[in-house]
C-alpha cells in the first residue's frame, strides 16, 4: 500500500457529501422492498439484498446504518427508522445467547441511540435513554456469559462454532463489555458472584492479543509479524491451546483480511476507551499517570491467577499503570496496522486472503491498485472499510500521546486511513446505480463456502456489497464528516 501523505480532510469532504446522498437511496430502497419475514439481509446478489441463514449478526448494522444516515444529515426519516426498528426488532439481539456478535448488533443500534441521546441531537423523551442503556447492560452480559476459562486461568468469549472457539472478530465486539462496564453493570453467576465485564474484557483482549496474532517471534513456522489467524481451538477440558484455525480464510497460516481489520479496529477502539478512562481517572489503582503509550513495546504484563476471585474483582487492580493494561493492545495493533500496509495493494485495497491461491496468477498485484474484475481473486472491499476507521483511530490515538515518536506514527495511520477512503468513496468502489442496493461495492462474505455470486462473464465473486461493509463505510463516512466539521468526535462510549 502506498500512503498518500499529501492528502487532506478537506479534499474528502465532497466523497463524503456523494456517499450520504446515495446512502439515502439505499436505505430507503431496503426499507421499502425487504421483506422481514424473510430475515436479515446479509448481502447482495444482482444488486439486490438477500439473506443468508448463518448467525443473526447483520441486523443491527440495517437499522444502525439509518442511525449514522441521521446523524450526519440531520434528516428525521432515518431517525425515526432507526427509533422504531430498534425498538420493534432487536430485543432478540440483546437476550441472544448463542452468538458472539453482541457489539455489532446492540452498539450500532441501542448505542447509537445512547449516543446522540446525550449529545442533545434527540430528546430523551424520560425513557429513551434508560431504554437503551437497559439494554446494552443487559447485551453486555449475556456477551461476557459466552465464556471459556483456559490454562492460565484467563479467557475468551467463545464463538458461535462453541467453547473451543476464540474467533477474531469478537475483538471489536468488546465494546459492548466496555459500554456495560461503563454504566456501572455486573454479570451475575453462581452464587451472586459480581463478575467484571472489564475483567472479561481485558481478559479476552490479552487471549486474542496472544494467539490469535502473530508477532514475527518464532512461534512456528509461518510466524510472520502482524499476521492473523481466524480462530484458535482450545480443549475445553484443561484449557490448552490445540491449533490456529479459520472458518471464512484460506487457510489457518494465511491471514483472512476482514480478520486483520476486526484486530486493528477492535483494538483502536480500545486504546481510545482507556485513554478516555485514564484521563478521566476512571481506572483503579492507576498511581500517577504516565504517557498512555510505552516507551517500547514489550512483553505484556501476565497477571496472576488466583485460587479464588473475590467478588467485583476488576483486572484493571492487577496492574501499577494504564500502560501496562495497554500493552498488549499497543503491541497487537502496531503489528498488525504494519502487516495490513505490506500485504494490500498501492490503493489499499486487499485481496480477500493474504495466502489465496490464485495471487500467484496475478503478477506484482501489491505493486497495482487492486483489481476486483481480474480472473483469479477477489478483493474484500469491507475489510478496507472496517480497517479504514482503525486506521483514521489508531492515528488520532497516537497523535494525542504528545511525543515526536507517537507523532509519526499518528501521521502514518491517519494517512493509511484517509488513503483507504478515498479509494473506498471512489470507482469502482462507491456504488452509484439506483437499481443496485448496495451502497460498496466488491464485498466478499464466505469465499471457501462460495456464498458470494459470481456475476455472468466473471469467474470470481465481485460487484457485490454486504450489510457490515455499507455499514462500516457509513461509520468511517460519519466518523471523517464530524472531525471535518469540528463535531463531537464519535466513539461507541
């Protein structure tokens, strides 16, 4: 990928502005022509959204995406789409007990909701807010259930694949552990043990942070920095670690791209939450502060395991300083932001696994904008999308930290994002077609299941969007029109 450093904010805004008119059109068009009884859309064929019975993951992305249409544009329709759906819909989501998905559903609905509720944009009506607030405890611990406690006496929130299962993208549904901790909720066990959702939280931040991202240190033999693996298995009888694993990449020893995205999001978005915390003093046992960043990235801090947890037991205790907390996140990130500039190509746009087999028909393809009608491969416009905001996150994260080192590495990842933006608010990516429902395209969804279609005259999936890539494009769209225009600047907490 090759970074633009000459580009502006400002130069974005009118993408920006065309994205919004025709995220209007799509809405609307989904609004008017789906029908619920047939379930959540997921993604596209011929341009029209259609379902694909897996998990229930899509849902709150459709109503959150009028959400985040209302709040750059301020036009009432969306919200009141956003409002009623919400209300009439996602109850479901919030008591689902067999998917890790809480963060993506109730966050981009209730959240957002929450959000401009107490930025004043609506009026709480005296029962909005604690509706919604209700609900994102109530999400957040039926997420931090989803529990498995491995060798260390640490843990993961399991997949919906089972105990055995620590997927990736789950790191950027912990921000519904964070919201919850936030307002103040527990996870009630045997008992009336208080279970700490940041306890969860961090716990299943260091977990992912150890194994499912590699950091170039030997580990095996495909042991290459910044690289990520789908999923681990564990045998839930003595909480070993077994294997690297994936379900929706090419292989375990390659990286899924949208994997590599939900890492560099998810953990962004949680340097941001415990910077927010450490400068509101929130976090225990902090001492005085220090710099947010380390000085180096080291080997993260592994806290003890105690015989027994006393109740409201809190991780954040285990450590003298925010910088430890942050460590592993720090060094995961930094990895894995690196790994996603080498292995896309020069307009940021990666292919849809980095070990694909049929990259070694496309020649010098990193060294090219990528090309979503070649014959061998497709690219994953929604990893671009998700990993755009991280980027643009990641910057701001180190920017904030004040010193010349941090600095450069804020101005290289804010760079990265806006790179990818522009690309993404562009042909052929921005979907510009009235009869097309999709808002971006060349999204890929399960590639090894062959569930993307493949237009006639092509040989690969492309031309497609899907409900998390049109949604994450929205987030990234909201998230640069508020710092362009000196709004609050948008975050899930």
């Amino acid at each position: 990928m090759q970074i633009d450093n000459t580009l502006t904010l400002s130069q974005l805004k009118p993408k920006l502005e065309r994205l919004f008119q025709l995220s209007e059109q799509k809405i609307l068009a989904i609004e008017e022509n789906w029908e619920p009884k047939l379930g959540t859309p997921v993604f596209t064929v011929d341009g029209q959204y259609t379902t694909r019975g897996w998990t229930e993951w899509t849902q709150g992305f459709q109503f959150g995406s009028a959400l985040l249409q209302y709040d750059v544009t301020d036009d009432t329709r969306f919200l009141q789409i956003g409002q009623q759906q919400t209300v009439d819909k996602m109850a479901t989501h919030v008591s689902h007990v067999g998917v890790h998905d809480h963060g993506f559903n109730n966050i981009s609905t209730y959240g957002n909701l929450r959000r401009l509720i107490l930025e004043g944009r609506i009026p709480d009506d005296g029962w909005q807010n604690h509706f919604c607030e209700l609900a994102i405890k109530a999400s957040a611990a039926v997420q931090a259930s989803r529990w498995t406690t491995i060798h260390n006496g640490s843990g993961f929130i399991y997949s919906f694949n089972g105990p055995h299962s620590l997927f990736s993208d789950t790191i950027r549904s912990l921000r519904i552990l964070a919201a919850g901790h936030k307002l103040g909720h527990v996870l009630m066990g045997e008992g009336d043990q208080e279970i700490s959702l940041l306890t969860r939280l961090l716990q299943h931040s260091q977990t992912t942070a150890d194994y499912n991202v590699y950091y170039g240190e030997g580990r095996d033999a495909y042991d290459i920095r910044g690289r990520v693996v789908h999923e681990s298995v564990f045998n839930t009888n003595d909480g070993n670690y077994r294997c690297p694993s994936t379900q929706q990449g090419y292989s375990p020893f390659s990286t899924w791209t949208r994997g590599l995205a939900w890492i560099i999001t998810g953990y962004a978005e949680q340097l941001e939450f415990f910077a927010a915390q450490a400068d509101n003093n929130v976090l225990s046992n902090e001492g005085s502060r220090r710099s947010f960043v380390p000085n180096k990235v080291t080997q993260p801090l592994r806290p003890q395991v105690k015989n027994q947890a006393p109740k409201s037991a809190d991780k954040s205790s285990e450590f003298d300083s925010a910088d430890e907390i942050v460590a592993h996140m720090v060094k995961a990130v930094l990895a894995t932001a690196d790994f996603y500039i080498d292995n896309s190509a020069v307009n940021g746009i990666p292919y849809w696994d980095t070990g694909a087999p049929g990259l070694v028909q496309l020649d010098n393809y990193l060294d090219q904008p990528a090309d979503p009608y070649n014959k061998y491969e497709p690219v994953d416009s929604s990893a671009a999308a998700i990993a755009a905001q991280g980027f643009i996150r990641l910057g701001r994260y180190f920017e904030s930290r004040g010193t010349e080192d941090t600095a450069g590495l804020g101005s290289k990842y804010f760079q990265a994002g806006l790179t990818i933006a522009d690309t993404l608010l562009s042909t052929p990516y921005l979907s510009e077609s009235p009869d097309h429902q999709g808002l971006i395209l060349h999204s890929v969804y399960h590639r090894p299941n062959g569930w993307d279609h493949v237009p006639d005259g092509q040989s690969i999936p492309c031309g497609e969007s899907s409900m998390w890539g049109d949604y994450h494009a929205r987030e990234l769209g909201a998230l640069l029109w508020r710092l362009l225009e000196g709004k609050p600047y948008l975050t899930f907490f």
